[in-house]
C-alpha cells in the first residue's frame, strides 16, 4: 500500500498484507492468524479506501461496516454481538 507521509502505517500496513497473504509462516512460531482489523478515524479521511487495498493486495475478502450500522439500542452488548457476528462472517 501506498501511505504517502506516513512510513510507519505503510510499515504495518504492508505486515497485515505479508501476514495475511502467508500466515502459515507466521503461525509456525506462534503468531495467531486475526479475524479482522479495526480501522479508526474521522469522516473522510480513506479508512474505507485503504482497507480495500490493503484486502486486494493480500487476495481476501473485504467487509466493511460504519458505527451507525450497528445501531443504538438500548441493551447492552448488543453492538458487541453485531461485531462479533462481522467477525465471524469473515
């Protein structure tokens, strides 16, 4: 991926890809495979746009969500449920 001015989110970003693409080697010594990855950030600023690169570039499937689409209720965890759930979609 591409981070212009940012060496050290496109350092970590390019990990999630190696990761991604070959867990294998990295589960050898230990590491667990993640279920998905948290982007946070303003309106506006490419959380979308980078994720979907970040997916392309590693050949898996990318779902996205927005804090609205979980709704507001009023019972709690249920938002924790609805994540969970994305989680295990993926």
């Amino acid at each position: 991926p591409n981070v212009a001015g940012c060496a050290e989110a496109k350092r970590e970003l390019a990990e999630v890809v190696e990761f991604l693409r070959n867990p294998k080697k990295f589960t050898k010594v230990g590491a667990r495979v993640p279920k998905g990855v948290l982007m946070e950030g303003g309106p506006g600023v490419g959380k979308t746009m980078l994720a979907r690169a970040v997916a392309g570039e590693a050949g898996v499937s990318f779902i996205d969500t927005s804090g609205s689409a979980l709704g507001s209720t009023v019972y709690v965890g249920v938002g924790a449920q609805k994540v969970r759930a994305l989680f295990a979609e993926a």
